[in-house]
C-alpha cells in the first residue's frame, strides 16, 4: 500500500492528524516512507520534521503519544488521515489541538457534545448569575441525580406516547442533566468514550465466538 502513495519532491506526504473519539484535527505534520513504515509498525506517529531534518515520534520527550487508530489516504494517494488515541495534549504548547486561532466563525456556531460538555464546565468553576446549571452545581448532586431521575421519568412517558418530538425533546434533557452529573463526579467525555469502545470490542469477539 505504501508504494501507491504519491510523496512529494521532498520524499514527504502531510498526515493530518484527528483525535479518534471527536473527529477533532490536532495537528498536520509530514511523514516520509520511513516515518510512516515506523508508525505502522509500532502503532505510535513518527513525522518527519522539515526544521530539523530528523525522524521525530510524538510523546517521545513529553510522554503525549498518539496510538494510531487508522491510517487513510485520500483519493489521490498524496495526503494521509492518521486517527489518534491520545495520552495528552497534541500541541507543543500545550493545548489539545494546534488550531486554536480561530480566524473566521460564521453567524450560525457549530455545535458539539464536547463543546457542550466545556461550557458546563466553565458554569462549575466560575459561574454566571441566574443560570440554572449554576445553580444545579450549588445544590450539589442530591438535586442533580433527582432531575436524572426526573428526566428519565419523562423519557419513558415520551416513548409511551409514542410521540417522537417529545421523546426527542425529553432525551436531550437527560443528555444535559447526565453531562452536568459527570462534572460533578469528574467524568469526562473520553471515560464514557473509552467505556463504550471496550465494550464493542466484547460484543465483536462474542459474535465471532457464537458464529464459530
């Protein structure tokens, strides 16, 4: 596969690195058929790095892996899309992601569960007067397990309906009430994440274990 990939003059191929869980871009870098045999063999990036004209793999100082997840090229065969499994920031300054300077933002903002879940966060720890996840995080979690519950209550009456504008309406309510639980329990996104893939993995190998 490595042989149909079109590197450039420079024996390079830019690799555009995306968190495996959120689809987030953390970096581009550039690999030549060395790099990229080694991050292949060892399931851990290695660029190649233009400034110092060396092999570089990631974490190697720092300790913030990337465990490779997939590796795609494009259909032209001269960029690569690299998905990651993380052990820390991407950035060499720290940040999750090296785009951070965002240059241009349209009226309508994007939407994310991720982007949701650090708002909330931002309500613990500085607060905003008269919000009400402020004052969900000030009551402490006897008031926010009593709004899950509440909240499941009327998902289920929802469905019974069988109105699905209602049942929709009412899951994203819980969604929100469950992500204000898990701040206040110190739960990130990656945990119920990391939780969720261990189980596919089980539920793949019993499939293959029932077809034998």
């Amino acid at each position: 596969m490595i042989n149909s990939l079109k590197f450039d003059a420079n024996g390079l191929i830019p690799a555009v690195v995306q968190d495996h869980f959120t689809g987030k871009v953390l970096t581009v870098a550039y690999m030549n058929r060395e790099s990229l045999e080694i991050s292949m063999r060892e399931g851990m990036t290695c660029f190649w790095s233009r400034s110092r004209q060396e092999l570089w793999r990631k974490g190697e100082t720092s300790g913030n892996r990337q465990h490779i997840v997939s590796i795609t090229a494009d259909c032209d065969r001269d960029a690569l899309v690299v998905r990651v499994i993380k052990d820390g920031p991407a950035c060499h300054l720290g940040t999750d992601s090296c785009f951070n300077d965002k240059i241009f933002e349209s009226d309508t903002p994007e939407f994310s569960i991720d982007g949701l879940y650090e708002m909330l966060v931002g309500r613990k720890v500085e607060g905003k007067e008269g919000s009400y996840t402020t004052y969900l995080f000030s009551k402490g979690k006897e008031k926010i397990l009593k709004k899950v519950g509440e909240e499941c209550t009327e998902v289920v009456i929802g469905a019974m309906k069988d109105s699905k504008e209602e049942t929709i309406y009412e899951i994203s309510d819980l969604a929100y009430h469950v992500l204000v639980l898990m701040i206040e329990m110190g739960i990130s996104l990656n945990d119920i994440r990391t939780e969720l893939a261990s189980r596919h993995i089980v539920d793949k190998k019993i499939k293959q274990e029932t077809m034998k």
